[in-house]
C-alpha cells in the first residue's frame, strides 16, 4: 500500500514536504522503506527534501503516484474557483512539480454531486483523495457540505474517473452522511496482503470545530474492492475521544516492513497543543 498524507488544516505543499521528510511512500510490494536500487519498482528512501516544492496553494495535499508520475491534489481553492487542485512531477518527489491550470473535478461539468450545497458552486470541498481502483479507473473521496444538513456538518462523496487527472464523475448520492457533526479526513487504505486485496476508506467522524459535547473519533470502513462505494460490515472505530483530546484529524494509515499497521492523526487541533500522534 502507497501511504498517503492528508492534512485537515489549511496548510500548503510546504508541510507536504515536511512529511515527505521523513518517509517516501513505496510500491506495496516492496513493503520496505529502502530499496534495492536494482528494483526499478522501488522508491529509494530520502531522508531529506529541500522546499517548498511547490509555491502554489495546494492545502490539505495527498498523493498517488502512477509508473513514475506523482499527482498532489488539494482542498478546493476558492479564488480560482477550482474544486479540485492538483499537482504533477514527472521527476519523483524532489523533481520538478507543476501546478495544473484545469480541475480535475470542474465544476461546468457534473461537478461535486447533486446532494452537494452547490453542486456548480462553493461546496467547500475538502481534503480529496485519489487512489487506484482497477486497471481503467481512479477513484476519489472528499469531504462537502451536503444541501440536506446543517451549516456545519459534512459528508463524504466519491467520484470516478479514468485518469487520475479526471475529469472525476461524482456518484448520485454521498457515500456517507454522519447523524450529526461531519466526516472529514478521508482516506483510501488498500491492504493488499490479502487476496485478493481488501479496500477501505478511513475518516474522521465527529466535530470539526472542536466544540464540547460533539468529540471526534477515527473510523474506518471496509468497501467493496470492485467499486470502492458498497460498505462491507460495519465500520470500527480506531479511537476514542476524551474531552482533552477535541480535535482529532487528518488520520493515515499504513503498513509497516513487520506488517503492523501504524496510524497517524492530528490531535488538539483547535488549541495550543496540536500535534501528530
């Protein structure tokens, strides 16, 4: 499994770059952070990027890499009226990235899905994440406000395209709506030491804002590995919050050279005491 880094809070490609620091994201087979340079499949470790990589506005950013092309996407930007930002480096994690000019979700076509606020407009769309979901198709999971809920409450939608470029065609209906509070943080987790692989979405349930009473907790959810959309079981939580920890976000999930799976999330976000557990 590729890991993949979302950050919740509004940051640029900069913080990306921080992450990037300290990991490079693998090929699953080779379950290793270092390679043998001989494995043409293999990404080397780095242990340290100089940045900014890129200058652009590129907020919450997550990665796929394809053959030997990375793609960031980013958090809807406003001012360009951009749903879904992205950017390419066709020369591995310290090459050359370039921000694209199009929108891999536009909104002059069918935009962030019916159910959205603004299907055409501002939907605040969050966070996205783009994986693989077969050999013909991408999939992408973001966070929107959803026209049927409260001002503050979110669901998450998911949309298909046949490019990781897209242009990504939006379900009818969001794949999940909470009762309450919002779903943000979304995560495509691919475990494929099973067979055949088996895929999940991971996403923090609960309050964006901090606000007592309305505590946050990571949750992931088995999909089906043919549509990345149809809920298996019944989704587990993998924390519990406490009223000192409000502000749990942006979590990640990946898989260790042993095969233990290491989660990481903001915690405290609304506060002084930020950090990643």
């Amino acid at each position: 499994m590729m890991p993949r880094i979302n950050i919740s809070t509004l940051f640029t490609l900069s913080l990306f770059v921080l992450f990037f620091s300290f990991c490079t994201p693998v090929p699953s087979k080779c379950h290793t952070y270092s390679c043998n340079t001989s494995d043409s499949d293999c990404v080397p470790f780095v242990s340290s990027i100089q940045g900014p990589l890129l200058k652009d506005v590129l907020a919450d950013p997550s990665v796929l890499r394809v053959n030997n092309t990375y793609y960031a996407y980013g958090t809807q930007h406003k001012r360009a009226g951009i749903n879904v930002p992205y950017a390419v480096s066709k020369y591995g994690l310290q090459g050359k990235w370039k921000a694209a000019k199009k929108d891999a979700m536009p909104r002059n076509g069918t935009g962030l899905g019916k159910w959205t606020l603004k299907p055409h407009g501002d939907s605040g769309l969050w966070n996205p994440d783009v994986s693989k979901l077969n050999s013909t198709h991408f999939i992408i999971y973001y966070s929107a406000k959803s026209k049927n809920a409260h001002a503050h409450e979110r669901c998450i939608g998911v949309g298909y395209a046949t490019r990781p470029t897209g242009p990504f065609i939006p379900t009818s209906s969001p794949w999940y709506c909470p009762p309450s509070a919002g779903a943000i943080g979304v995560d495509a987790v691919i475990d494929d030491s099973t067979s055949p692989a088996t895929r999940y979405v991971l996403f923090k349930n609960g309050s964006f804002e901090g606000t007592a009473g309305h505590l946050s907790h990571i949750v992931l959810w088995q999909v089906s590995v043919d549509d990345g959309f149809t809920k298996v079981g019944d989704p587990v939580s993998l924390t519990t919050s406490l009223p000192n920890e409000i502000g749990e976000e942006s979590p990640a999930l990946t898989q260790m050279p042993d095969n233990r799976w290491l989660l990481l999330h903001t915690e405290g976000v609304w506060n002084r005491n930020y950090t990643i557990v």
